[in-house]
C-alpha cells in the first residue's frame, strides 16, 4: 500500500477566549464647533492648523475697540447714578429733619390752639407746612428707590459689557486637536453664524462598530459581570493591537440591520488611532477554559455533516464524525468527537479513504501546527 503524503496537526486542550469580530469606525471622544459669539474683524489667530491645544488657550481675537468703548459707557452711566443715589439720599435726609421740626411745630399750635393762645388760622398754617413735608419726603423716598433701580439697571449693563468684551477672546473649550482654519484672519464675522475651526479631542478615543443583535444578551450578561474588553486593530499597521473597553451600548436595535451599536473608550496615548479611521475590532465576551481545538482546515463537511481524518497509531485513517463550535485565530473548537493527544489531517483530505496509510513525522506530543509529512 502506497503511503500518501498529508499535513497533520495534534489536537490540543487550551483557554480559548470567546470573541466577536467585526470592523470599526474610530470617533473623537468630543467635538467641538468654535464659533464667535460677538459680531467683528478677527484681529489674530493664535494657533497653526492641526496644532494641539489645551483648555483655555488663546485661539482667536475679535477686534475689541466697539465693544471697549461700550463698557466704559456704561460705566460712566453707572458713577452717574451712583451720584444721584448719594443726592436723593442727602436730600431724603434733609427733608426729614425738616419734617421733624414741622410736626414739633404742629404739636405746639394744636397745644396753643387748645388753649385758646393761637387763632387757628395760624395753627392751619403750620399743620399745613408740615403735611407738605411729609409729602416731601414720601416723595424723596421714592426719587431714591428710582435712582437705586437705575443704579442696578446700570450694573447689569456694565456685567453685560465686560462680558462682550470677554467674547472677543476666544479660548478652546477642551484639550484637542484643531482642524482647517475656516475663517481666515481679517475676516469679519457674524454673532453665532460662521464656524471658526473644529477642535477634536483624540485622546481618549471612541472606536464604534456594530455587531448582531443576536449577542445582545450574552454581552449584557457579561458587562454585569465585569468591564468588558475590546482590541483594535489598524490593518496594514505593524503595531500593537490598541486595548479598550465597552463604554456604550446603544439603546435600541437598528431594524433595518438588525445590528446593535457599541463603543469602545481607548486611551490612545500613542495617537495611532485617528477620528474617521477603519479599524478591525475584537470584543472578547468571555474565556472557555480546557477547549478542545484542532486547525480549521481538518474539519471537512459530508452528507453525514462534519467529520476528521485521525491518524492512528498504525499511520492508518479513520474518519470520526464531529460537532464544532465557533473557529478563532484558525483553529475551531470541537465540542464532541475529539480527544486531546490525537493527530488529524490538515491537507490532502481529497486522496484519503478509510484505512488509507499515511506519512507522517508529527509526533503525538507535537503542538496543534500543521507539519508536511514527506
């Protein structure tokens, strides 16, 4: 009997860790659109295009000449009233005091008017000053109350001021990355209508992907029970793959893909993830201890359903029907039909047949690779 030549591999025990593979899109962890918010001529631009930058950095001025001399006006309209306060005060304080001596006066002739000593036509007289004093001060009183509401009306006016005048610094509102310049200096802009640059923060970073809504529910069960952890992976990149975790879960399934939306938050310190990037993505659920795993390409597919070719000791095959599992990194793991320790055929299945002898220099201790028997 003529020996056929085949590639076998040993069938191998191992952790072997559940995943879902699918393709991502890396997202900014946020986005911001800067705008000027006062209407004027962008006087400076402070930063390069593509320049990181951080929180409160001087990004652009607007010209603040307009809006300068608005608050000076209006802090003259403040001392202005501030000084009619003091007069309708001082007034207040002196048409009291008058008051005071008319009501004494009052007092007096109604004593004297009793008594007989005073016409009352002099009595009607002096009650009538002092009745036109009170009315004097009622009057002060409310001459103040006006002044103090313009006093306030006025600080509102200078606060509101100074902070137009703050407007025309513009500062980045996070640590990120700028974009095109938009707008160029010299421009002149409208309150809240032109975009001025848009500043990404790409670091941290979101990595969303899409996966079948059929694992919805092991991936609920598994985030309950600890952080779920999510590689990606930059094609044509000979780095390291990127390690995150699941930091969202959509709230609602896509009916017309019948997918779930996920994302995964990855620190990125080494920027080699990009906003707008295709990235491959590997979202690890859980890991199946003492697996039963032989290559992929033993497995073949017949009327009976899936089957390998063992090896025996006699370098001799036997087929041996088989149920697989789910196939990771080109091994797939078999769930019923397979002992650890036994050697299957990887190649050259077309020319093999129950009984048919085999060369093989793979030894039973051999790893779960595929080796060329000569």
């Amino acid at each position: 009997m003529v020996a056929l030549p085949v590639e076998v591999a040993t069938v191998v025990q191992k952790q072997v860790p559940v995943q879902l593979r699918t393709i991502g899109t890396v997202q900014a962890y946020s986005t911001v659109t800067v705008k000027s918010r006062v209407a004027g001529q962008i006087m400076r631009v402070s930063f390069r295009e593509g320049q990181d930058v951080t929180k409160e950095e001087l990004l652009f001025m607007i010209d603040p000449r307009s809006f300068e001399a608005t608050l000076k006006q209006a802090e003259a309209n403040l001392e202005r009233d501030l000084a009619q306060v003091r007069q309708a005060e001082a007034n207040l304080e002196r048409d009291m005091a008058q008051e005071k001596n008319a009501k004494a006066d009052a007092d007096r002739y109604q004593m004297l008017l009793d008594k007989g000593v005073v016409a009352r036509q002099q009595y009607d007289k002096v009650r009538t000053d002092w009745e036109a004093l009170v009315a004097t001060v009622q009057a002060d009183r409310a001459a103040r109350a006006n002044a103090e509401a313009a006093v306030l009306a006025d600080r509102a006016a200078v606060e509101n001021a100074k902070l137009q005048l703050s407007y025309c610094s513009i500062h980045s509102p996070m640590d990120g990355r700028t974009g095109s310049l938009i707008v160029q200096e010299g421009n002149i802009v409208k309150e809240n209508d032109a975009n001025l640059v848009v500043i990404n923060q790409i670091n941290p970073i979101f990595v969303s992907f899409s996966v079948p809504e059929q694992y919805l529910g092991e991936i609920k069960k598994y985030m309950r029970a600890g952080t779920l952890k999510v590689e990606a992976i930059v094609p044509n990149n000979e780095g390291a793959p990127h390690h995150g975790f699941i930091s969202f879960v959509d709230n609602a399934v896509d009916t017309g893909t019948g997918t779930i939306r996920l994302k995964g938050t990855f620190t990125n310190t080494d920027r080699r993830l990009w906003p707008g990037q295709f990235v491959n993505v590997v979202l690890t659920l859980t890991q199946v201890p003492n697996a039963t795993v032989v290559p992929f390409q033993a497995i073949q597919t017949g009327q009976q359903g899936q089957y390998v070719f063992v090896v025996k000791t006699d370098l001799t095959v036997e087929t041996r029907s088989i149920v697989s599992g789910f196939t990771l990194d080109n091994e797939t793991v078999v769930q019923k039909g397979l002992q650890p320790g036994e050697i299957v055929v990887t190649d050259g299945q077309l020319r093999l047949y129950p009984g048919a002898k085999v060369e093989n220099n793979t030894s039973d201790s051999a790893p779960a690779t595929k080796k060329k028997a000569p």
